[in-house]
C-alpha cells in the first residue's frame, strides 16, 4: 500500500476483528451492511463462570447499495474494516454486487 | 465566497421590509432561499448578495410549523421565483401575495411535503432495517434512526 490515504474504492474486512457488535451495521445510512452471528460460551480455566463471546457467522456488504461513505470504517470500534484501493469488482448481476465475509476479508491482503 | 455571513433573525411581518432593507445597503441578488426544519421549529431563510463585492446577508424567519406561511419578495427580488416554488412544494411553506406557485415535482394537491420531518418515509418503514437484531438475537433499538412509531402503526 501507498503512503497515500487509500481511494474509497473497496471496503476490507478482517473477520478476527470483528465482534459483531452491530455498530456498523447500525450506522450505516445506505443499510447496506447486514451481520449474522451466534453466541458461544466459552470457559477458561480459573475462570467462575463461562464467558459468551460473539462469533461472527457471515458479513455482507451490498456494493448495489453501498454509497462509500465510509462511515462503518470510522465507527468500528475494532479496526475490522479499512479502505483498500483496489476498484476491480464489477458484476454483471446485482448478486454479484453482494461481497460476503470471504470476499471482504481478500481485501485485507490482496487490496493493493 | 469563503466568508462566513451572520445570520440576522427578523419577524415575518418584517420579512419583506428586511430583504429590501438589505437590498438597499447592497445585496440586492437573491443566492439562494430555503427553509430548514428542525423538527422542533420552521425556518425559512434567505441568502442575498451583493454582486459587485463579496458582501452578503443571511435573514432567517421562524414560522409557525403548523401553518407555514410567509410574504413572498418576489416583486423586489424576481430571482426568488423558482426558490420560492422549491420551498413551497418541499416544505409546504406558503409565499403570500405572489401570483403563482407551480409545483416542479410533486403532483399538485397530495399535500406532501417531503423535506418536512413529519413527512413519512415509507421506504424505510417498509425496508427491514439490518441493524435491528443484536448478536443475541435480542432487539436492543426497534425503529432505525429517522423512523418514527406513528408511521409504522398502520402497517
């Protein structure tokens, strides 16, 4: 990546990041984002009772709808999201528009 | 224009005495009229200029939200015109004394006013809204920001 400010060309995700929380989700003026998660407990040793933790199931941006604002990257809490430069993610069907958790997170890395 | 330009508060039985009074002193051009409505109060404002220099004025006039109305200036200020029209039809803010006011958008008569914000908006209403389940499934928030419980009862 550049020193530059990256363009506002793609969204990226880092999944282990993230802890569902919602806020972007929440925040977002075009509704674009949807979250789905579970709760899992989980127990450590020493620990009285178990902890429950968020588990981040899926993560869906529509770029069809996405106006990139970049309002869910400044809201998060976690740093789970950030602007990559990279723009080539046309679709040829409005489905293809939809980047799941899988292709949101390829950003993280491969986002020149 | 980078300058910022204060905001002088005038009654509406002043409105026009106070747009001519600016236009005396210089800014006699109408850059821009508008209304805001802050849900709490109306008001309906007015930009004038002064084209030879970088002066300008800004008047603003609270109105009664319930039943908006205001002296038009179109008869010193011709370039109001189609301004006037824009707030009429947004915000429902009726410009006395003026010849006419044709709507540029809307259909006449449905009574809309969309820019008011006790205008509906349907499409959110009707949206799910992604944010409204929390990681535990339970609802924390039940209406999206913007949405009031009065539009959605008659769902």
């Amino acid at each position: 990546m550049s020193d530059s400010t990256p363009q506002r060309n793609v969204i990226a995700l880092l999944p282990e990041a993230c802890t569902s929380c919602m806020v972007c989700v929440r925040e977002c003026p075009s509704w674009c984002i949807s979250v789905e998660s579970h709760v899992e407990e989980v127990s450590e040793e020493g620990a009285r009772r178990p902890r429950t933790v968020n588990v981040l199931d899926e993560f869906t941006i529509d770029y069809g709808l996405c106006m990139y604002c970049g309002i869910c990257i400044e809201t998060c809490p976690f740093d789970a999201l950030a602007w990559r430069d990279s723009f080539d993610y046309p679709s040829g069907d409005r489905q293809g528009l939809r980047q799941d958790a899988v292709d949101l997170s390829r950003w993280w890395t491969t986002g020149s | 224009m980078t300058q910022t330009t204060a905001i002088i508060d005038i009654a509406a039985d002043e409105w026009v005495a106070a747009c001519t009074a600016s236009a005396a002193r210089g800014c006699d051009v109408v850059d821009w009229l508008t209304a805001v409505d802050t849900a709490e109060s109306l008001f309906v404002l007015v930009h004038l200029v002064d084209p030879g220099s970088s002066r300008s004025e800004m008047l603003r006039c609270e109105l009664n939200s319930e039943r908006p109305e205001i002296a038009s200036i179109t008869s010193w200020f011709p370039g109001a015109d189609w301004h006037e029209r824009e707030t009429h039809e947004m915000f429902g803010i009726d410009f006395l004394g003026r010849s006419q006011t044709n709507a540029l958008l809307i259909r006449a008569g449905d009574g809309l006013s969309p820019l008011r914000k006790t205008a509906p908006l349907d499409a959110r209403v009707r949206t799910p809204w992604p944010g409204q389940e929390s990681a535990t499934g339970r609802r924390r928030q039940k209406l999206p920001p913007g949405v009031r419980a009065e539009w959605t009862r008659d769902e």
